[in-house]
C-alpha cells in the first residue's frame, strides 16, 4: 500500500506525541488505521416527532384526505414514486435517489406501548430499551463499549452537535460531539488544560474517582487532536449548503475521506414538532434536509463511496392521523424512516403503507420494531454482536 | 491521617447543601462538625415560604381555563398565551430555586428537597403543578417518608406524568402503581407483576383537579377485593402506601438510596442495613436518619471525601455560594444546566437522574472546567443546548417556529454570560493570610481532594500584578480543575 506523504507525516507526528502520552493512551497509538472502503453508518435524527404521512404520503387514500382537509398534500403537487405512494414536494432529492435504486422506505416503525412524550420516546429509541424500562446507555454508546474497549480515543462514533446524545453513551465509553472540528481543538487546546493534563502525568490509580475525569479530559484532547488533524487530511472540496445540517454533513464528508476510524456519525434536524401551522414549518425543515442529503450524496458519489455509507432517518414518534385544529398534528405514534446507500440489498417502497381504516385511538399501528432495524445495521453492515448490544435478540431485516 | 475540622466542615456543607458559602470560610476550622450539622438543622427548621413565579395576568387567565362558564371567552391566542406563559415561568421557577439553593441558609432542607425532587421526578409543563409539588420536597423533605410518599401520591404532578388520571375500574393504567413499587418505595424484583395490577386496582379514581388539588372520582374506583404484597382486603390506594411502608424492603431501598447520593456510591452493607432497621424503626424519620449519617465517625472516613462527582446544579450553586454573582443573562444559568446534563424540574424520566460517572462525557467535562470562566467574563457560552420540544414544542422562546437558520458564528448566538462577581467576600477572607500561604488557603477552601500537582499549574498562570489579581485567578483556575468537579 502506498503512504500518501501526508499521512506519512500524520502518522509520525501522533508517534512523536505519544512519547509523552500516559501509559493507557498508547495503546491505540500503534494500532492500524481503518483502510478507506469500509462501511459507515449516518443517523439523521428528525427531532420533535416528525410528520410521517405528509413525508411518504398515500396518495390514493381518501382517509388521508378526510382527516386532513387543511394539510393533505394533494397527489399533483407530491413526487411521484409509485402508483400510490409520493413524497412530500421539497423531498426532490429523495426521488432522484429513489429512482437510483439508491433509496428504501420502511414503513410503521415502531415499539409496543408507545409514549407520547418527546423526551421519553426519544430515550427508548436512542437507549433501544422496551418502553417500561429505563436505562442510562445508548444502542449507539454500547456498540462504542465493544469498539473500544480498552482504546484511547473514542472516535469509533462522532455526534456532530456540541452535546452529546443518550444514544452514544455507553457504559465504558462515551463518543465523542463535536459541532465544529476546528472549534474543538481550539477549545481543547487552551493553554491551561493542557497544562493541567500534562502535570498530572501518567500512571496513577484508576480506582481514584478523579481519575475518571483525567481519563475523560485525556481521550478528550488526543480525540481532539485527532478529530481536526483527519478533518484536514481531505476535505471535501464540493459545496453544501451553509445550514448547521450543510455544515454538519460537509464535516462528516470530509471525515468519510479521511483515515479516521469512525463508524457512525449521528446528526440531527428539528424542530418538526408542528402541532401549529405545519406546511410551512414541515416545508423550511425538509429543504434545508433536502438540500443539504443532496450535496452530501452527490459528494459520496463524486467519491466513489456512495456504497460505503448507510444515511438513515428516526424521528421519535410519527404524529396523529387527523389534523388538529390549528392546521398542524399532534403526538402520534408509528412513522416511517428512509434508508439510503448505494449498497441497499433491497430497495424502494420496502412494506405495506400504513392502514389508515385500522387506527388504535387515531394512531398508526406499528407493525416493524425500530430494534429490528438496529439490529440489521448492527449485524449486517457494522458486523457487530446485535444481540449484545441490544440485550436481546431481534430480527434481521433484508435491506441491507 | 487526621483530617481538619475544616475539611470535614467542608464535606458537611458539600453533602448536606450546596458547598461553603464565602462568609463561611471564617467558621470553618473553628467547629466541631456535630456542631456545624446542628446550625444546620436549626437553620433549615423553619417552614419554607411557597414559591409562586406565576403572574397575576397568568393566574387570571388560568382560572378562566377552569372555569366551564368562563372557557368560552378564552380565544386561541390566549390559549397559546396560556401555554407559553406557563412554559416561561417553569424555566423561572427553575431559576428561583436555584437562586434559594446558592442564597439560603436552609441548606440541608433544599438539599432534601432536591434530592426526593430526583427520586420522586416528575416533568410536567403546569406551573401551579410543579409549584405545589416542589413546596411537597421542601416542606416534608425531612419529616417522615410515609407523609412524603403520600403527598406526593396525591400531587397533580405526579398521577398526570403517570397517568393515574387513566386508571379507572375496569380499564387500569397501571403506570402508576408500578413505579410507586419500581421507584419510590421497594425497588425491582421485590413484588410481582400481580402486585402491581392489583395495586393499580387500588388507586383507581386517584386523580387532580385543574389547581392542582387531589380528587378521589369514587365512580372510577374499583371496590372489589384486591391481594397486595400477600395482604388480601378491600384497598384503596393509601391502604397500599401502608402496605408497602410495613414492608421493611422500602427502609431498605430508600436507605441505600440516600446512602449512595449523600456518602458514597460505592455502598458498605453492614452500615446501610443498620440504617436501614433505624430508619424502619423510627417509622421513617428522615431527619433522624440524615443526623444519624452526618454525626457518625465513618461519614468522615476519607474514603467517603472528596469521592463524589458533583452533579451540575450542585456545580453551579456551588460555584456561586463561594463567589457571589449577579447574572445579567439569568437564562445562560438554564442552559448551563441543559448542556451539563441537569435541569431542575425536567428530569430524564421518572427514574431521575443516574448521576456518578454518567454526568461526564467529553462534552459535559469540557464545559465543566470552562465554565468558572465564563462567569468571569473571559470566555463565551458557545455551546447549543439540544432543543427540547416537550418544553418549547417546536417553537422558539419568541413564539415563531423552530427552524434553524442560516449558519452563524456560534458566539454570536449565545453570547457572554455577563456575570458580575462580587469579589469582596473572597479578598476580605483572606485578608490575614501571608502570600506565600495564599495559594494554599485557597485551594484548601476549594477542593476536596489533594491537589498538589494542579496546585503546580496554577502556581505558573496565576496572576501576581495585585493581591486582589491573584486571589481572583486562583480561584477562577482552581474551579476549572478536574479536582473541583469532586466533593
């Protein structure tokens, strides 16, 4: 294999800076860097509960048109998929990748006794516990447990976001957010912590709980320093769209062509909690996603790694089936979730659209549990222990 | 290894309030700390005033709510100035007792109430609600737990956020009953699932009026005969709060509880389960409990010191009780609280929080050690919280939809914290110290763990121009060590 010159430099100077590393961060130091062609997921989270039936909308239902006589997307203003099925219209992207074979829709996503809280449905989606448990790690954070057991920097996941999500902490270990590459490292590198760091030196017993800390501060710096130094080996050179979601993606690019050895990145779009005035609200978030999925599959394609990369969607909840009277929709339940990669094994419209004659108290039956998708995308495309980290065994799904 | 009065008055404070306040630093070698608990007790005696951020233009419009003759009159607008109005004063309530926690000398008893805040937690976007449930934790903190669990049973609060007001004879919702047994009083594993569905049985018809008061709906209940814990009777829902109370397991499960946030996390058996049986058999005195643990030789033990990650509000209040502020931005004291992971009156879930490690990650830890900093005006809160919709509900504080904008310099967005610190109380504390003793001083009233080589760092940045100089940057830099984040 050649060594790019710059890699070459790359690699000598973290050689030089481990010299003065504590002990439990050489380790990593000496491992290999993850060869380029290696497959990553990109978990798009849509907070606030997102619109699912003005998202991927059954045109030929005239239940759907009933219920929404104020906000139903009429099926000449939709993008055409199928027959029956379109997307919302700023969604133009998301069609041209469909028609790719670069695009797969899974329908009524959900989970047994669903919450209609925001926060507490979105902690059983980011921990992946049932909806009478609680618990403290993410599905995201326990796959990290397993990466990097043992590891200095734990960058095998990225949130791209200055605070750090329930879905990538884990029990050992926690990912690493950052917003800003450049900015981490500005704020890591302050004079004063560094110094801090480097006083305090290697070798001390982990058992003191301030040592925690050190620990944490320690992986925070080299993960820092490792963060922007790869984010520069090859930036993207196309244009996005300068939105915090254009921005994020442009990051996460740039990232995808480095050497780093990162698996999943995790960034987030919202507020889609439209319960007042939706269509407008809906329609600013989904150009904006819209906009900023185009530059970023466009770039992969450019790249030749369309097929390396998995970019899915989740919101919390889907919303009601009926409008409310303020021209929005309220807390809802099923929805359904987009899957994009030039390695899909199955493709399209995957299930049946949700049966709007068959509702419990309004809301959308699920029929697909969200575990089973982690667990597809832990198994089959990250190669990982799904029954491990999920702590229990759910189905594998075929789309990838 | 003899340890001071002074670093055993500090842990006192620290894990019976919210850290030394400046004009206690004189005090501190001076007491013995049995001494020290009794001022605090004595200062916490007193019956907390209620707290009410609600406006009287809000109270006026909230009652037209309730009222069935009135409602009509309300348009949409005032609908939604209803909700956003309330939506304002749970982050000004959030605020106020903050504020209570850093100002008042009835540490311990806003200490108890924010420790049951997290064991009883509760989210709920009601203000008269979340008032009237917080006077319950600052009122009963430190009676008997029977009379807390009971009020808070009966807390608007508490049966809507678990949807007791679902819970009707033949169409139980048994959320409630369950973490009654989960969370509040016996822990999994020491019930079944039959004892849940029965309980549940029992508080049918438990639910709350509009302000907030406690409605039995005798219609909804389930009358029948119901077999609870191995007792079998005809029970409503306080004969199964008694139930579960004669059942030792609770003393049990609420010792072991308050053992690991006041003294350690890590658990030694053979004190808990004496203070278990005490706890039992002084039909849950709280205070006595608390006297019991912050009078005993091993609450002391320096395996018990410095061992604590401090949670973020004890952070924050601490913080400002050792350097008093006035916060032109109040609001960057609410997203301090949201980016480190810790918001009054929004806990997680109803498990509250997990605390110890899971306060820090990469993120929480840098903005940890930045934030004395930020209070003095050298750096900027650059830093999003995540949005909240259960809060804010897909809006901005200024009503308009929340959509993001165009990208902007993240500063620009959030901006400096605009503390102003009052100083005087730190200079005069140390006016009788030698310089050459100073940085000692300091660091002794700070932290809690032995520092020396952080001690070094400081040493090198401090700032020599004046004595009023170097105690501020020493202060400020040793607030902003991992050793600080410890109590």
């Amino acid at each position: 294999m050649l060594i790019r010159r710059k890699e070459f430099l790359q690699i000598g100077s973290l050689a030089t800076a481990s010299m003065m590393m504590p002990k439990f961060l050489k380790a990593f130091e000496s491992g290999a860097l993850v060869p380029p062609g290696n497959k990553v997921v990109v978990v798009l989270q849509l907070s606030g509960g997102n619109d699912g039936l003005n998202t991927v909308i059954p045109v030929r239902n005239d239940i759907y048109y009933k219920l929404r006589p104020g906000l139903s997307i009429k099926m000449d203003k939709a993008a055409t998929l199928t027959d029956e099925v379109s997307l919302h219209p700023a969604l133009t992207t998301f069609k041209n990748l469909y028609d790719e074979g670069n695009l797969a829709i899974l329908n009524n996503v959900g989970y047994p006794n669903p919450d209609r809280s925001h926060f507490r449905s979105m902690d059983i989606w980011h921990s992946a516990s049932k909806s009478n448990e609680y618990w403290n790690t993410g599905w995201i954070g326990r796959y990290l447990d397993a990466q990097c057991s043992g590891c200095d920097k734990p960058t095998q996941a990225l949130e791209v976001d200055d605070v750090l999500s329930l879905a990538l902490k884990g029990e050992t270990a926690n990912a690493i957010a950052v917003k800003d590459p450049r900015r981490l490292y500005g704020t890591s590198n302050e004079k004063f912590f560094k110094q801090v760091m480097k006083n305090h030196g290697p070798d001390h017993h982990d058992e003191e709980p301030v040592e925690y800390l050190y620990k944490t501060m320690a992986q925070t710096l080299s993960s820092a320093d490792y963060i922007f130094k790869q984010s520069r080996l090859h930036p993207t050179g196309a244009t996005y769209p300068n939105t915090g979601l254009g921005n994020g993606f442009k990051t996460i690019a740039s990232l995808i062509y480095s050497d780093i050895n990162t698996k999943v990145y995790y960034i987030s779009l919202g507020s889609f909690d439209t319960h007042v005035g939706q269509g407008a609200q809906q329609e600013r978030l989904f150009t904006q996603m819209n906009d900023a999925v185009k530059a970023f599959t466009d770039d992969l394609k450019k790249n030749g790694r369309m097929s390396d990369v998995l970019l899915f969607t989740f919101s919390e909840f889907g919303r009601r089936v009926a409008q409310n009277a303020s021209n929005g929709t309220d807390h809802g339940t099923a929805n359904n979730m987009f899957l994009i990669s030039g390695g899909l094994k199955q493709k399209g419209v995957l299930n049946a659209m949700p049966d709007l004659a068959d509702l419990s108290d309004g809301d959308l039956k699920y029929n697909v549990d969200f575990k089973d998708v982690y667990a597809t995308i832990l198994k089959n495309w990250l190669n990982a222990d799904a029954g491990k980290i999920l702590g229990g065994h759910y189905n594998t799904l075929g789309f990838v | 290894m003899e340890i001071s009065n002074q670093l055993k008055n500090q842990h006192l404070i620290w894990r019976a309030g919210f850290g030394p306040a400046v004009e206690q630093l004189g005090n501190l070698p001076e007491y013995k700390p049995e001494k020290f608990y009794k001022a605090l007790v004595k200062a916490s005696a007193k019956e907390p005033q209620y707290i009410n951020v609600a406006s009287d233009h809000l109270i006026d419009l909230y009652e037209q709510r309730q009222n069935a003759g009135k409602r009509k009159n309300l348009d949409e607008m005032q609908r939604r100035e209803i909700n956003r109005m309330q939506q304002a004063a749970v982050r000004t309530l959030n605020l106020h007792w903050l504020k209570e926690m850093v100002t008042t000398p009835a540490q311990l008893r806003e200490k108890m109430a924010f420790f049951w805040h997290g064991h009883f937690a509760s989210r709920n976007g009601n203000i008269f609600y979340n008032q009237l449930l917080l006077h319950v934790f600052r009122k009963y903190g430190l009676s008997d737990f029977g009379t807390l669990l009971k009020q808070v049973s009966r807390s608007a609060s508490m049966l809507y956020f678990l949807n007791n007001q679902q819970n009707r004879k033949g169409r139980p919702n048994e959320n409630f009953a369950r973490e009654v047994m989960e969370l509040f009083t016996m822990g999994r594993g020491n019930y079944t699932e039959k004892d849940v569905k029965e309980a549940a049985r029992a508080f049918t018809g438990w639910t709350a009026n509009g302000k907030g008061e406690f409605v039995f709906r005798e219609n909804f209940h389930d009358n029948g005969e119901k077999e609870v814990l191995g007792k079998t009777g005809n029970f409503n829902g306080d004969d199964v709060l008694d139930i579960i109370l004669e059942n030792k397991q609770t003393a049990k499960f609420i010792t072991q509880k308050i053992y690991t946030f006041f003294v350690n996390d890590k658990m030694d058996d053979a004190i808990v389960s004496r203070l278990a049986d005490q706890f039992y058999n002084n039909k849950y005195d709280i205070a006595a409990l608390m006297e019991t643990i912050f009078t005993s030789d091993w609450f002391y033990d320096p395996k018990n010191i410095g061992v604590r990650i401090k949670s973020p509000v004890e952070l924050l209040a601490g913080i400002q009780r050792m350097i008093p502020m006035k916060l032109e931005n109040d609001y960057a004291l609410f997203n301090m609280q949201k980016i480190l992971g810790q918001q009054l009156l929004y806990p997680p879930n109803v498990a509250g929080w997990s605390g110890g490690r899971s306060w820090i990650d990469s993120s929480t830890l840098m903005m940890r050690l930045r934030i004395p900093q930020m209070f003095n005006d050298k750096d900027e809160l650059n830093v999003a919280p995540k949005q909240d919709d259960d809060i804010m509900m897909g809006r901005k504080t200024d009503g308009t939809a929340a959509v993001p904008a165009k990208a902007q310099a993240p500063k620009k967005v959030y901006g400096a914290v605009a503390a102003k610190i009052n100083w005087s109380g730190n200079i005069s504390q140390y006016e009788k110290i030698k310089k050459e003793q100073l940085l000692d001083a300091i660091k002794n009233n700070l932290l809690q763990v032995s520092a020396s080589k952080v001690q070094e760092v400081v040493s090198r940045n401090i700032d020599t121009s004046s004595r009023e100089a170097y105690i501020k940057s020493a202060t400020v830099q040793l607030m902003s060590t991992p050793e600080y984040q410890m109590c």
